[in-house]
C-alpha cells in the first residue's frame, strides 16, 4: 500500500460516521445512584467503588479538612465523553487541580470547537478506516479532519498569544482556555479547557511533547523559530508547591500511568529532593484496571506507594482502589459526590496562586538546605 | 497451628534486604531457548512471542531491510534486572534508538554507581518498611539511602556539567553517560545509560519531569537558579527525524505508557503536522499486560494504529503483541535475537546524527509547507 | 509516625465481623440510572454495558421474539449480594433458566438461613482470620459456624427428601427449594434457590461435584450408603431441550468459567452429536473482566463461538461483553431492565416442563439418526 | 443466515489450515533454560516463576517429602500443544494426579487419534471459518470434521466398554486410555490420557457434563438407554482420600477455574464435612493471568485459601503464583524440573489405590463421627 495520509479521496464509506454524537454527560447528584451505591455496592469492586464514594464525599470534601484535591486522568477520557463530569466537578470546587495526559486536553479541544466525535465499534475494520479517513480511539470514531482543524486552531493561537519563552503546562493550558473563552464563548459549557481557565483550576501535563499539543508545539518551534516551550521543571515545582501548601491532600487517580506518578511524585520531591518533611497523602482513591501484580506503577498499590512516604502511613483505611473502568465508575462517582451533602466547596482557584505557592516552597526548600549545611557542619 | 506473626516488636528487621542481589542477566544466544521458542511455543501468547521473536529476527533485522528500531520501555525494567538485555541490544546494534520512562533510567543509575538492589517479596508490610527505611518497588527492594546518594550524584553532576540551556533529553541523557563512563568506568557494563553513550544510541524520555532525575532537574532550576531544561519540543522533533530517515522502521514496545505513544506519534507528526507523507511502521512489536479493551493506548492493538497513520495498512501480518510480563518475555526475546543469524549490525550511532537528521526533517517540512501554500493559492 | 500494627497478642478480634450485613439489593428500575446508560454511558466498556442493556430491553425481552433466556453466574455472586437481582428477575420472567457455579447456591443458602455474611475488606490477615475462624471470600466475611450449620442443613434435607436415585441438578435444587419454602418461609424474599422453586426456573450446575453441596452429597454417599448422585447426563440432555425448543435463544453470561461452556455447548450437542441443525445463539451478553488474550473460554468472544456453531454467524451485531465487575455492572444491568418497556413476561417455568422438552429432544434426535442411517446406506 | 452444522459444502478456502501443525513438545532438562530462570527471572512474574520452579524442584520434589502433587489444568493447554510436557512428568513420577477441564481430555484425543490441530491466528473472520467448517480455538485451527471423529471414536468406545453404571471419572479416563493403548498403541507417545493410563495417574474432571466427552455420554444415555454416567459423589471422595494418603500435599494450578476448586476443597471436605483435622496444602503454585481483584477462586491467593483450611496457615512462603500464560510459563517450569536433581520419583500409580484409599478415608470419617456422637451426648 502506498505511502500517505489516511484518507484515500472519492472513497466513501459514510455508515462509520453514523453513530450517535458523543456528548459532555453531567451528573446531576442522582439519589438513587447514591442508594445503589450505598445499599447495592456491597463487595468485591462494588464495595470499593462504595468506599471511595464515601471516602470522598464524607472525608475528603468535609469542610474542616480543607484538603487539596488533585485529579488525574490517563486513557482517553474525553473522547469517552467524561468532560462533562470534569467540569461539573471543577465548577463545584471538588477538584482543585488535574494532571492528565495530553491527549485527553487535546481531544477535549474538538468539543470547544464544536466538532461531533461518534459512538462507533471497536470491532471495525481498520484499512477501511484508513481508506476512508475516519479516526479510532477504540470505539470512538471522527473524520481525520477533526485532528487537522484542531491542529490548526492550535498553530493559530500559538502564534496569536505570542508566548516566546519556557512556561509550565498550567500555564500554557490557562492561556488557551481563555483564547477559547474568548473565541468560542459556549466552551465553557463543552470544554475541559475552557472551562478549567474559568474557575481557575491549573491542568497539567507530565508529558507535555507526548500529544497533538505537544507535536504542534514542536512545530512552531521548528518552523517559527519560536522560543515558547515546555519547562517541565515548571511543573514539577508548581505542584510540589501545591501539594506542600494543602492542609491535608489527596487524590483522584482514574488510570494511572504518567499523571500518578507525577501527582504522587510531590511528597519524595519534597522529603527526598528538598528535605522538607512533608508526610504523604492523607486521602488516596484510583479507579482502575491496571494490576498490581504487574509490577508497574500504574497498578502500583496505595500500600507500596506507603514504603516511598507518598502515602502517610497512618492512613491506609483512607485509601482504596476500585478495578473498574473509568467510563463506568466515574460518572456513578461524581453523581454520588454532586448528590452529596458537602457537593460544592469555595474554590481554591490555585492558577492564581502559583507563584506565591512556589515561593514558600523556594523559602522551605532554602531553610531546609542551610538546616542541612549547618547539621553537616 | 503455629506461626510466626509478622513484624514482632524489637525483632531486627534486617531481613528484608537479605535477598540476593539483582544483576544485569546478558543473554547469550541459547540454542536450546531457541528450540523451545520455535518448537514448543506454538499457541496462544506462546505462539505470540514465538511470531514476534520470528519477525524481528528474521525480517527487522534482515541486512537488506536496514530497518531502524526503536525500543520503548515502560514498566520498572531496571529494577527488575533486565538492563543488561538492553546492553546487549545496544552493543549489537540490534536497537537504534530508546525511549522509556524517568524512572527506568534513574533506577539503572544505582547499578552505574553500584548500589545493590535485592529480590524481595511483594507481600511485606510497607508500614514496617517505612519505619526501616526500606524502598519498595513490587518486590525489589533497596534502601532509602540508595535514592538519597543517586540524587546527590544527578545534582553533583547538573552543578559540574554547566549545561544551562535548554536540550533535548537525548542530549542530556548522553552527556550523564559520557560523565559515567569517565568516573566509573565499570559502569560500560552495569548500566544503559553509560553503554548507550558508548554506543552512540540516543535515550529519550517522554515525560522528562516525572522521575527522581526531572525532580533533580527542577531543584536545580529553583535553588541554583540555573537555566537548564528539557526542552520537550527538541525530542518531538529528533524522534520525528529519526523515523523519517529510516529505510524502514519497526518498534520493540515493552509495556505501552507514554513512551509508545511518543514512538507511535512520529508518523502523525509527519503527516498529520508537517504535511509529510511517510507512512507508517514497517513492523510493531508489543510485549504487554494491558489490554485493547480498556480503551487505552496502552493497549490498544497495531490495527487501531493504523487508522492514525501510524502503522502501514498493508503490514499487519509483521506486527504481533504477546501479552506477558516483559521480565518473563523480554529475555526469552532477546535470548533468540542473539542467538539468530543476524545478531549483529552495524551500529546506526544516531546521537551523533540528531542534528543533521533534524535538518533533513526541517527541510522537507518547509517543502511541504510551500507546497500547501502553492496549492491553497 | 505513629500507627497501629494489625493482630496485637490479646487484641479481641471481633472487629472481624463489624461490617455491614449483606443484604440482597433489590433493583426497582430507576430513570436516573436508566438516563445515566443511555446518555453517559457512550464508550468503551461503559458505552457496552449501554449496548447489553439495550439489546436486551430492547430485542430479547421483546413479546415478539420470545427468547428462552439463560443466566450463567460464575464469581462468588451471592456472596457479594448480587442475589436480589436474579431473584428480581426470575419472579418477572425476564430469566428463564440458570447455569452456576455450586458455590453461589451453596452461599445463598446462608441467606435462606438466615445466617449472615458481612462487608470486610481483602486486605485482612489470612492467619488471623484461620485463628479466629472467620471465613473470607474476597471482602465477604463471615464465621465457619456458617458453613457447618449450612452443611448440617443441607444433609439433614438429604435424609429427609429420600431421594435415591441418580438426579439433575435441577431437580435436586428444586427440591431444595421447596423444601426452604416450607421450612423457611420468608425466605422465597431471600434466596435464589428458594423463588427458583416458586418461579419455575430450572437451577443447573455444571461442576456438581464442585462445592460444598457436592462434598456433602458425597458425605451421603459414602457414610450413609445412599444411592442418591447428581446424573450429569441428564443435565446436558435437559438443557439442551431447553435450547433446542427456544423460539429464539439469548443469554445473560455473568463472568465465565464452566457454565458458560455449559450453557453454550446447547447448540455443539445438536449439531455435533445429535445431528440436529438448530443453529447458534440469537443473542450473546457477557459481562466478564476475562480477557479473550489469554486463549480460555471464559474470555473467548461471542466471534470466536461462531466457528464452533454456538453463535448464529448473522447476529454479531446482537452480541456484546462489556469488560466489568459482574458487581458493579449486574445491578445496572438489572436496575435498567426492570425500568423498561418489557419488564415483565409470563413465566415459562421450564422446570415443570423438562421431561416433555427431553421428550421432544429424543425424538427428533432419533429422526436425525435415522436420516443419517438412510443416508449411509 | 439459515440454521445448520459449520462448513457449507463446496466452500473451499483451504488456507486457514497451512500453519505448522501443533506438536507435543517434550521438556528435556535444558541447562541454559535453567541458568536462565535462576540468574535472570529475578523480579516481578520472573521472580515468581523463579520462586514456582525452586519451591517445586528444590521442595516438593525431595525425596525425603513424599509429597503427593496435584496437577490442575484449565484454559485449552492441549490443544495448544502442552500435552507433550505432561506426559514427561507423569511419566517421571513428578504428577500424581491430575483434574482438568473435560475439553482437555477431549481435545487431547485429537492427538490419540493422529488428527492435526494447526498453528492459526486468532483475527480470522470466524463467519469464514463457519463456511469453511473450521473449529477456532482462539489461534489453533481444524477442521470440524476432527471434531466428528473425534466423537464417532467416543461413541464406538462406549458401546464397545459395555460400561453401565455410574463411575468416577477417573475410572472412566483410564478405561479410554486402555483403550487407546490397545487401539492406537503410539498414543502412548502423543496422549496425555493414553500415557496416563499407562502410568497409573487418575484423571479427574470436576465439570464432567461440561465438555465434547460429557455431550457424548449424555447421547450414550439418551439414545442407547445405557445407565452409564459419571457419579461426581466418587469423584469427591476419591480426590478427598488421595489427598488425605498423602504425607505432604501440594499442587500445581494452571490457570484456575473448577479445578482449582476442585483440588482445593478437598482440604475443607475433610474438616468441614467429615471431621478429619487434615491440615492445608503444603506446597501451592499456580501459573495464571487471572487477577485476585475480581473476587473469584481463580484468581483468589493462597492467602485467602488460609482461612479455609485449604492451605496451612505456616507455609504461606512455600505458595507462589505466577502470572503468566501458562503456554509461556508451564514449558519453561518443566524444563526446570526436568532438568533438577531430583528429576525422576518413584510413580505412586495412585489409579490402582483408589479402592484402598477410600477405604481409609471411610474408616477415619466413620471414627471421627462417632467420636462427635460421643461428644455430644
């Protein structure tokens, strides 16, 4: 077959493209899902799907912990339609701050701009695919020109926002939620992004060249000649600082991989890099299907997660992980939390904050390296 | 019936790192492992990794091929031991270029350095290891002290290397190495990081904040003040060149994470953003645990990569994922390639080609970028 | 950092049992929740379970279609409380008969009793609870006075019911279950065996031997020298009639194991042994976190049924397994068909219609056979 | 698509069955294999594979053990080729004896009777494998016709035993056996259930209607009116006695399923039902993919066995499960244990002893009995 783009033309084969719209769904604190949950989530990942509904809604959104929250998203949550839940989330203050993959930032994109991703099958056939240039992420399918268009939305406001130095992602991300604010005011409504800027809510990406973000990215610096880039150093600060300033902390996991670890990398930063004695989480919850007993970190238990301090030893009844699917636990945990008493808290709008944050880190981090001079002295 | 309960008060627990020490195993081309791989591996993952075994050494590696191969690694391989595959890999030119997570370089620092890791047990109390100061990564264990004299030795060599600019994590990987190989020579065998600067073959990382060297990294940018970064955009770009310039290319992928969608994501690169039109890998090879019905890309199979451009429509039958723990395949893999009639190549020694490939890349894109313009006219 | 270790000598572990009792959750057939699977549930394994409740609201409870629908339950069901579904959903006629493991009617007898089973957790110690004498499956616990009380139970019935003879399961849990009616009369509202008997369902085990109520059938045998024994012939003649009489056939697998076989071997036995061209399944739903990568047959797909004539090769589209925890997706599943249009049919109470069914099995097997005599001639 | 039998006469697409036909590969002992598992299998599932091989060659083999080793096998491992390793071992005295999944059995007479089973793949078109009369088992491919005559030789063999009562399913393996010794005397060579009976192992199946051979038996009934049929009540006690003779008790699991339960309930059989204090298994080693998280036996740990009495709560270090296809993993174990010191036990022919054991355990429940009587009075 010959070397190309996928999308042979005068092809057409329009029944891929005939499933229904993928829409934002958002929980509207159902009590009967809360009843199900409560009285019919009973054992094995029901039970823990229940107990980390109740962890989170009785523990970690009580007001007199005030605990910063993170939220990390790896697997293609947005395709799946899950942004409606973020959102909802965030609007509500129960979510202070996300570390998620880039992908699931880019494709949140197609619904800013008003673009129809489709419920499909995974059990098509990819040549044809191919030949007719439709998109696969599993049973998620949308023309090949939903990535071009957004491509160059993305080269487009590179350009316009004149960015021309090292930023962190939060930022990055925060300046292209207000381009979309600004541009496509109902992305507020359709739009991780968008909406993330609104409330003030930092996003994350541990991985910043590894997606469509990243690769146009590299294209402006490449082609432009443009001095913008990732600082991962950035990052790695920003939340350091955030996680150091919360009165208690926890998380968040759906998936694993990349984002947990950088979410739960904060507290070794801080005891093993910086030498400030933070303690770890207090709060931990991952819904997830990878396995512990493959040895990664993204099936990594809260318990192995104790032996490096990111999880407070003292705390392990305050942490669970349910083995289920993101796209079916999810949306059943955020109707529980919305349905919740404490469903809306002020929200910490740390976009704002991190600077200051990070200077109180920078002051710990040099009072604790002169204690250490002077101890070794 | 008696038993001895865990962890007795005052009892010293000195035990957990009694555990032999885990070394790098160098396959040698075992003709029996061999037989068993084309005689007795016959169905299911068996037949799987028979097949991936049969395509790599006999098509990938096939003179007339000059295939260009890249190796991703996720999962905690050099804790578990298997480094030295990648050392024998490397030295053999059977792999071209790296990419794998933080930590499988941070944690092959500890061999460099010769600090001993040590077989554990994934079923030990992690409380108790927190009070004896005692890492656990599944079942290796090692103590705190190894992390804390590893970071010393990345901050030493940060301070030393007067790096104070931005720089692809290939160009910092290599210079670590060069650094390894001039202050502990041994380390030539006992670590990826110094032989792959030895064999010219570069190392990327495709989330470069999240591990103990990025944590390292953003302390020496907040507490030194120094200018030094990854910049994230330079490894877009070299992978993306790298994979331009292969006659062929084809992937060894051990797990799935974010360094296979970094490798995977060259040829959208090309196509989707530069405009140019490669075509996708020759032959996929996935050694993993995930599974396609999760959703993610982890998981997902060379057939949904090809409706991406990412993998030739035409080569499904040269691409094969055996799903098994790569500490069990990855050997038996490498076992067969050394031992196969093409276990050696010339080596392609791409770290010290990165600039001149990036320039034919940069090139073609500004061609095909005028060709778009001349066409829209 | 201050924690408790587990087991302290002279700790009164009674804690062990301080859990929630497990009850059977009854679904009622919630809009919320039939909302939340239609509109949130829109991919990968959520978008499925979407799927599986709608082909089987929609197509297989369809009056037109009157499909005999079986329900194979492998996984410790009714321990986890999952009980209250299928008694749900045999009194509205929405199951027609039941293929499961020995284990999860032997557990439900505990409901029956009135013994109780508690929420706990996985992470126990095991040589606590052995000293303690608490049972675990998984998060269920409970005290092994259960079991010996349950086993008492069920040999006293064997004296009593004077069965003598070689026996199906079916007929051997109906008994059963008349036997709790009258005994227990509440408990027709608490265990699946029990309304099995009152609703008509036919209760099959494929392993009889395989449980506790098997090893105490073999009690009776050997120590009572009676001559009462499962006849396991009997059980795949029955079911087999069962299938070969369906207007249409469709099933409910609920993880995988040997009743899955069992029930999907139906249509082999026609075709291969009895030389009857019944034709494969007309619907196939399985909610399973087997995967078909690893080659059994509890994760093979409905795809592969269709070499070995267990699936009609036209109705692919009818089929579909949605990747979750029966316990978490059971009770969805449940809650949606008992809020749709078709949520109640007339009965078939298959169990008083058994002989006749076999009846007609023989005769036309005989017809076959003497087809085939002809033929050969 | 029109009801009928696979395979639609004059339909030719013969290339399903080019692959290399799947052989009985026998394990010789390689050193190199065993070099390998012990130096390089040194964490995660090859650290556990590394543990299996040395607690089963280094332990459970010692002479000065005796112990009496269960082999159960679930999941295809015939058809995909492993029979070869399990004639080895029963035939070097390193089994004992073995329950399995009908379908094993069933398929390994494939082998008995000189038909080929063929290397596949498991992403054919199965509506194309129907046309063509083509068996699936996930990548191994025949024709249906084996199947047939794979049956015809059951058939013929039932008529021919003249068998007419109710046997275990042991007795009812070694009778076939001797059959296909007497029939096809190089089936000794390439069957499990010929070499079997040749070496005295019993053969069990705990889902005895759940397979090709329980459809047969099923037919044998219907239609010739024989009162043969399989008695799981002697199944139970046998297993039961077998494993209370032994001096020590240990097993090895591939995969899990109902023989897993099977071996493992013969312990609580003991105690629960019969009143004999047994004690656990001393040894435990399971080969499988299945995950402890979804809550079922498969998967449940040796730990949780603990809290039945399955598995004495004093030897928890001597249990390892691995997780790894056993198509990966049983072949390099037997070549470890082909290859150990002590390579070769005395057989126990444990089929010619049933008698005799059950006899012993008849005795001791009878003792135990009366002395609860005289307790409780």
């Amino acid at each position: 077959m010959p070397h190309r783009a996928p999308g042979s033309p005068g092809h057409s084969r329009q029944d891929f493209l005939s499933g229904k719209p993928i829409r934002y769904y958002r929980p509207t604190g159902s009590p009967d899902i809360r009843r199900l949950i409560d009285e019919g989530f009973q054992a094995f990942n029901a039970g823990r799907l229940s107990e980390a509904c109740a962890i989170f809604a009785d523990k970690m959104l009580a007001p007199e912990h005030d605990t910063t929250i993170g939220l990390t998203v790896a697997g293609a949550m947005t395709p799946a339609g899950l942004g409606g839940c973020v959102i909802e989330m965030m609007e509500r203050g129960l979510v202070d701050f996300i570390i998620a993959t880039g992908a699931n930032f880019y494709h949140d994109l197609h619904y800013a701009l008003n673009f129809t991703l489709r419920r499909g099958s995974p059990f098509v056939d990819d040549r044809e695919l191919y030949e007719d240039g439709v998109i696969r992420i599993y049973d998620v399918l949308f023309p090949a020109d939903v990535l071009l268009k957004t491509d160059e939305y993305i080269r487009d406001f590179l350009v316009r926002s004149k960015i021309n130095e090292a930023v962190s992602t939060s930022e990055f991300h925060y300046r292209l939620g207000l381009d979309l604010l600004e541009k496509f005011p109902a992305s507020a409504e359709h739009s991780v992004v968008a909406r993330a800027a609104a409330c003030g809510v930092p996003l994350y990406t541990s991985s910043p060249g590894d997606s469509s973000i990243g690769m146009n990215i590299a294209y402006h610096e490449l082609m432009n000649g443009s001095r913008f880039m990732i600082d991962p150093n950035k990052d790695v600060n920003e939340v350091c600082a955030i996680v150091l300033a919360g009165a208690r902390n926890g998380c968040v996991i759906l998936g694993g991989g990349s984002p947990k670890n950088f979410y739960l990398q904060a507290q070794p930063t801080l005891w093993e890099v910086y030498g400030i004695p933070k303690g770890g989480n207090d709060y931990f919850i991952q819904i997830t299907t990878d396995q512990v007993v493959w040895g990664g970190l993204s099936g990594a238990t809260p318990s192995e997660a104790v032996s490096w301090g990111k999880v407070n030893p003292g705390v392990l009844p305050d942490t669970v992980v349910a083995y289920c699917d993101s796209t079916v636990a999810f949306p059943l945990f955020c109707e529980y939390a919305v349905g919740s008493k404490h469903n809306r808290r002020q929200r910490k709008e740390l976009v704002h904050k991190r600077d200051q944050l990070v200077a109180v880190l920078t002051r710990e981090a040099r009072a604790a390296h002169e204690k250490r001079l002077a101890e070794t002295k």
